[in-house]
C-alpha cells in the first residue's frame, strides 16, 4: 500500500509539472498571438489609409501600377479605419472595421436611387464644396434658401446634365449640384478584405517565428 501511495504521488507531481509547464506555454503563446494580431490590425489601417490618400498621379511613362488607390477629398474615409484584438469565450479574436457608414458601399458596390426627391443632388466644387471637399450647404434645398431662389436655377447643359447654378453678382455662374435621376452605381473597389489577405501571409510567418522565440528551449518553464 505504500508503495502504492508514493506512486500515486509521483504521478500526481508529475501531472502537475506538466500542466504547470503546459500552461505557461499556453500563456507565452497567447502573448505572442496577441501581439503580432495588434501589428496586423495597425498594418491593415495603415495600409487602407494609405489607398485613400490620392488621387493618384503619375509621371511621363509611368504605368497605373497603383491604380487601386481612391482619390481622398474629406479624408473622413481614410480616417475611420480601426481595429480591435479582444479575448472571448477562450478564444482571441481580431475585428477590422470602419467608422464611416459609406465604406460599404465601397467595399461590397452598391446601387444609389433618389428616393422622395425626383433626382440624386450630387455637390459640385467650388460651388457646393470647400476646397476640403466639406459641404457648404446642408442639402440643395438649403443652398436655395441661403443663395435665394430667384438667383438659383436649374438648366440642362449642352451635354444634356442638369445643374444647379448660382447666379453670383458679378453676374458669373456658379454650378452647385449635379441633378442626376439615377441610378448610380458604385462598383466594389475599397478592398478592405484583399488588403487583409494580403497582409495574411507574412502575419502568420511572423506568428510561427515569434512563438518559437518565445517557447522554453529545454521543455522546461
């Protein structure tokens, strides 16, 4: 019998040193996991910043090697990119996103129709718009309150668009708003998922490099 308990004992140390060095390996891991998916998430802002800072523009003989990049007029896009590395039901999870409801529409396409108007009021620079690209008028509603009515008319161009123009007083015209009677479509080109894949490569490279560096090189703890 008390060879039999001594075993026992053993056993039980033994199991116990096991799981104590298994669970200290577990724990570097985790920290590794989760650094390397903060660098992901900061690399895949970084890079979808970095597509949104156009417009693009090339030299004399320079091919469209980039030519995914978005032209940036508020930079509101470009800033909405965030991401988040949190712990949940035991698992570690990493969610990509964008603040901006437009990014969408970007990413996925989408199909634009007026809805109570009988056309889509698309604002024209520098008339409607700053030079940083922000709405001088709330709505094209607003921009006839403001500009007055009787200056403010709406005529169809020799190509056949219709304008909202402004008739300022040095009797110039200025065009506020594009009346399109839609609809327009937005093709999918923001690429937020195809800047992840892309970047999926050399993160998971960087995993299995930086969990090797990390792990007891004797199998101790």
């Amino acid at each position: 019998m008390a060879a039999d308990d001594d075993a026992r004992a053993r056993n039980e140390r033994a199991w116990r040193e096991a799981r104590r060095k298994l669970e200290r390996i577990a724990d570097l891991a985790d920290g590794a996991l989760d650094l390397e998916m903060h660098r992901l998430g900061a690399a895949w802002v970084n890079d979808m910043g970095l597509r949104l800072r156009g417009p693009l523009v090339l030299g004399k003989g320079q091919k469209k090697a980039r030519s995914a990049l978005l032209a940036t007029r508020t930079g509101q896009l470009a800033n909405s990119f965030d991401y988040r590395v949190r712990s949940q039901s035991g698992a570690k999870q990493l969610s990509l996103h964008s603040s901006d409801p437009k990014a969408a529409s970007h990413e996925y396409g989408a199909t634009i129709r007026p809805r109570k108007a009988p056309a889509l009021t698309i604002p024209l620079y520098p008339g409607a718009l700053t030079e940083s690209g922000d709405p001088r008028y709330t709505s094209y509603a607003d921009a006839r309150n403001t500009l007055g009515r009787k200056r403010t008319f709406v005529f169809t161009s020799r190509k056949g668009n219709r304008l909202l123009a402004h008739r300022k007083d040095d009797g110039n015209l200025e065009l506020l708003y594009l009346l399109h009677p839609g609809p327009i479509h937005i093709p999918p080109r923001l690429g937020m998922r195809s800047t992840l894949h892309g970047l999926l490569p050399a993160f998971r490279k960087d995993l299995v490099a930086r969990i090797e560096s990390v792990m007891p090189k004797d199998g101790g703890a």
